[in-house]
C-alpha cells in the first residue's frame, strides 16, 4: 500500500533569517524608501551583471505598466505578445491604450513562435513583448535581432525565470526592460513585489521616478525636506523597506533556490518522460542555455486522455497541481469581448492551456515527493 503524501502545489520558502531580515526593518524608523530598498536594487543588478539598472517596485503587473509608460506606448500602437501568459503583460499594453496583439507560442516549450511574431509586425507595430515560459529562455538572440531590423522595443517578462541565462547573459537583460515578481511562489518573494531592470541608465532613472509620483527629487536627494517638483504624471509604485529586507534576504539563497529546483525537476522529468501519452514542456539541453526551472508543465498527448479526471486523481492523492496558463490571454472574457477570438490562431497555446498540467518542483518538495507525484501521474493517465 502506498502511504499518501501532502504535496502542495507552491510555498513560499521563509527563514528564519527571512524573518529577523523583516523584523530589524520594524525596529527602526524607515519603512519606505529606505536603504534596504536601495541594497535591494543594488544587489539584483549584482546578480544579474551586464551593466544591470535596477528598480524596485510594487508587483510584476506595476513593472509591466511602468515599461509600457516608460517606452511611450499609447493609442494606435500595437505591441505584439504572447497568446500564452500571465494577463498582467496583456493588461499593460490596454492600460496604456496601446493594442494587444496576440501570437502562438512554440507547442514545444510554450515560448513565443519566432516565425509568427515577425508574420504580425505591421506598421503601427511599436513593441515585443515576450514571457520567459516556465523559466526556460525564450530566442532573445532572435527576437532582438527581429526588433531591431524593424525599430522596435523588447519588453521581457520574466517573472518566473530569474536567473535563466543564454551564453551566461541573464534574461531580462537581452530588451529594453525586464520585469521580474516577487509574488510569494515565485522563486524569490517579497510578498508582493516586483523589480524592473534595464541596461539604458536613462530609462531605469526616468522608471524610478514615475514609480515614485513622478516627482524630480527622490526623498534623499531633497536639500529643503518636502520641496521637490512633479515634472513628469506618475504612480506610487514603490516597495517597502519590510519588503526589500525580505527580498534582500531571499536573494542571499537564490543560488540554492536554483539547484533545487534544477534538481528536482531533473528528478521528476526522470520519472514523468516515461509515461506513455505524457510529454514534458521544454526544450533540450544547449550549451548556451541555462533554464531557471519553475514549474513542470505536462501536456497530456493522448486525447483519450480526460485532463479533468487526471487532476482530480492527483488531487485525491495529496498532489497540488496547476495550470501555466488557463486560457490563452485573447480567450480571456475581457479580450474575448473587446478584440474577438479565433481559436485557429492559437493551436498550441489552446493545447496548452487545456491539455497541460503544472507539477510541484519547488524547494519544497523532496525526492520522495517527486518519485510518488511520477508514479501517481502514471497510475492517474492509466486509470
Ligand atoms: C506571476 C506573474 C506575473 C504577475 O506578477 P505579480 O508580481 O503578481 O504582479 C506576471 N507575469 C508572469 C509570467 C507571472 O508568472
């Protein structure tokens, strides 16, 4: 009999040393821009190299917005982005009037289709923005080639692949802007949080100012405390001194973060490429490539297969499961409704999202758990 396991799906991984980070913060008289939140800045551009310019802020969402803001989309541009991802980078481009265009991603590793995005450029294309699937590296190399042969901007959202690499470059690096999240499952978290980086010094100042009002003077650089300007329209899309202590903290570990999840994807995969019917999103190994890994995507091949019943089986057996990402972004109700869909223009970002299964690999989870969650998917496609 095998002995059920309680495998959740993600959590947060919180230390001790997390939690005195945090707490030391709350002893002082700081919780807003403060030194922690610089060091924060100061150490992601660190870890990123290559020139990296950093600025912390408030989620993933509020740095989408901010690059959107800060490369002047607005009505009667498009921005081409990927069918398959989080809402938040489509959300950024509408809120900014700018036109969503969605493109099929690669059915292979879920990335963006290279071919596709250069077939939807018009003339009114003003921008790429692309998301790094799952931690596995979109073709930066091909994209910015792509958009720099047309004059457009790169938004990368990499949200959930820091510290993927291409030729040891990280992504995030290879636009204009990349945005990263520091929500709590991600593989470093704040709570809520977020970081825009940048290799363009001017653009990451002008980003820095925006998220704080808009103002010309940041609190430090104040000569009369209280008198400053407001040259530029602007939001408050600061991070907290709790928060960048958190993240400060986190980040100390992201080395550690990485190999286990490395390894315990190598395990899973181990385990999960030899049910018949089952196939593991992603691509080969490359020498230039380096995946940051975040979750498992699993695409049942086998139609016979009802998704439905396989994740209640999972479910019933104490694994955590999810969906990267539920619908492709156009067939959401609100793009549904504004732009229309055509289901024939996303075939691999439909069998995506209604054929694929996210599996736990987090830090969390041991070796035993990844053996158990390979032999209970197995046992759950035959039944
Ligand atoms: C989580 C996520 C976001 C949103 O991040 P928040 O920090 O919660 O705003 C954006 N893009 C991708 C790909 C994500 O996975």
């Amino acid at each position: 009999m095998t002995v059920r396991r309680e495998i959740p799906f993600a959590r947060p991984w919180i230390t001790d040393d997390d939690r005195a980070a945090v707490a030391r913060v709350l002893t002082g008289h700081i919780l807003t821009h403060g030194p922690e939140g610089k060091a924060f800045e100061e150490e992601f551009a660190s870890f990123l190299g290559a020139g990296a310019h950093c600025v912390a802020v408030s989620s993933c969402m509020a740095a989408l917005h901010l690059a959107s803001i800060a490369l002047d989309l607005g009505p009667g541009d498009e921005v081409l982005l990927p069918a398959e991802t989080h809402v938040a980078a489509a959300h950024a481009v509408e809120w900014v009037g700018a036109r969503p265009v969605f493109v099929d991603c690669e059915a292979r590793t879920g990335n963006v289709d290279v071919a596709r995005l250069e077939a939807a450029i018009t003339p009114r294309t003003r921008a790429i923005s692309v998301v790094h699937y799952a931690g596995i590296p979109c073709d930066m190399p091909a994209i910015t080639r792509l958009a720099d042969a047309h004059g457009l901007s790169v938004i990368e959202d990499a949200a959930i692949a820091l510290g993927a690499r291409i030729d040891r470059r990280h992504v995030g690096l290879f636009g204009d802007l990349g945005c990263f999240s520091f929500y709590p499952v991600k593989h470093i978290t704040t709570g809520e949080g977020g970081m825009i980086v940048s290799r363009h010094p001017n653009l990451a100042e002008r980003i820095a100012r925006i998220r704080a009002f808009g103002v010309d003077r940041t609190f430090a650089e104040r000569t009369v405390p209280g008198l400053y300007d407001v040259p530029v329209i602007g939001l408050n899309y600061r991070m907290s001194e709790m928060q960048a202590a958190l993240g400060r903290s986190q980040l100390g570990r992201i080395d550690e973060i990485m190999r286990r999840r490395e390894s315990n994807f190598e395990r899973l995969a181990a385990g999960v490429r030899e049910i018949p019917g089952v196939r593991v999103l992603g691509s080969a190994p490359s020498g230039a490539r380096s995946d940051s890994h975040y979750v498992m995507t699993v695409t049942l091949e086998d139609d016979a297969i009802d998704r439905g019943a396989v994740i209640a089986r999972l479910n019933a057996a104490g694994i955590g499961t999810s969906i990267y990402y539920p619908q492709p972004v156009p067939r959401m109700a609100y793009y549904q409704a504004k732009y229309g869909y055509d289901s024939a223009l996303y075939p691999n970002a439909e069998r995506i999202s209604d054929r694929s299964i996210a599996l736990p690999i987090g830090p969390h989870v041991s070796g035993d758990d990844l053996d158990y969650v390979a032999a209970r998917l197995r046992e759950a496609v035959a039944a």
